[in-house]
C-alpha cells in the first residue's frame, strides 16, 4: 500500500495535470482520486486487511505530523440476527463523518434506500480530505450507525446493507 507521502504526491501531480480521475489498486488495496471543482480534493481509500497481523495506520486527528498506531485485525460474530443484514460498510479512517455533501443539501442516503455498489453513501473528512465512501454493495440500507459531524474511527461500522 502506498504512504502518505507518495498518496501526497499523487494528489499534487493530480492537481498539477488535466487528468480528472486516477485510480490505482495493489494487493488488494484500491486508491481512487477525483479533482473536485472547488479548493477541496477527494481521496477515496480501502486498507488492505491481512489476517493475524498488524496493519499500521496513520492517526489523521494531528494537523502537525503523522503518528503511527498499531491496529489488530480481528474477526469477530455478534449476537445479531443475521436477516437484518448482509454487509457492513465500515470507515476506511479516522475523520469526521458527513451524511451530506454540505449542510444545505440532503443527505446521500436513508434506511430503505436502494444503492448501487458505487453509490456514495457518506463523506469521511480527515485532514481536510474529503472522502467519498461507496457502498461496495448493491442492496438495501437498513441501519445507519454514524450521527452527522461525529468521530468515526478506522474499522468503525458505518452503515449495514441487505444484499439484492
């Protein structure tokens, strides 16, 4: 997976070209940039999750510099029913949850929405990067776990989906 540092440089060769889009996937990690017509630019990310082991991940609530934690990935069953969903979106990173694109406009989605799998659900905003997250999934909303303006951590479940 790429560092910050190189995912910085690709956003400012990015800005510097007259390519719109850029994607990039490797080993099963997926990175896809957009310019956005205004100051902001978009980074949509997925970590690359490997079984019993560390995956570090970049703390982005310092504006200062990076500090790395250690994250363990786990598997774990809840006590849920099973039939109410299928499929957890969950955030990609640290940052501040936005059901809308800005307090204005209505929000991307509500429970019993139908979505496409490229469907933008919600914003993740960190470092002031606002990231479009997609439902990965095509199917049903039938939870919404995030309040608008809230902390999301990494791995954090967002929104559950039944699968068409």
């Amino acid at each position: 997976m790429l560092t910050i540092q190189e995912i910085n440089q690709l956003i400012d060769k990015l800005d510097q070209s007259t390519i719109d889009e850029f994607s990039y996937e490797a080993n099963g990690g997926k990175i896809k940039l957009k310019k956005n017509t205004g100051d902001t630019r978009q980074v949509t990310s997925q970590p690359v999750v490997q079984s019993q082991e560390s995956v570090p991940q970049v703390n982005v609530e310092s504006t200062t510099k990076s500090e790395v934690s250690t994250e363990e990935t786990e598997t774990k069953e809840e006590a849920q029913p099973k039939a109410d969903y299928d499929h957890e979106i969950v955030s990609p990173m640290v940052g501040t949850f936005y059901s809308s694109p800005s307090p204005d406009k209505p929000v991307f989605v509500h429970v019993g929405d139908q979505v496409n799998d490229d469907a933008i659900v919600c914003i993740v905003e960190a470092m002031k990067l606002f990231n479009e997250i997609e439902a990965d999934v095509t199917g049903t909303i039938t939870e919404i776990l995030a309040e608008n303006g809230e902390l999301v951590e990494y791995g954090q479940p967002l929104f559950r989906i039944k699968k068409a």
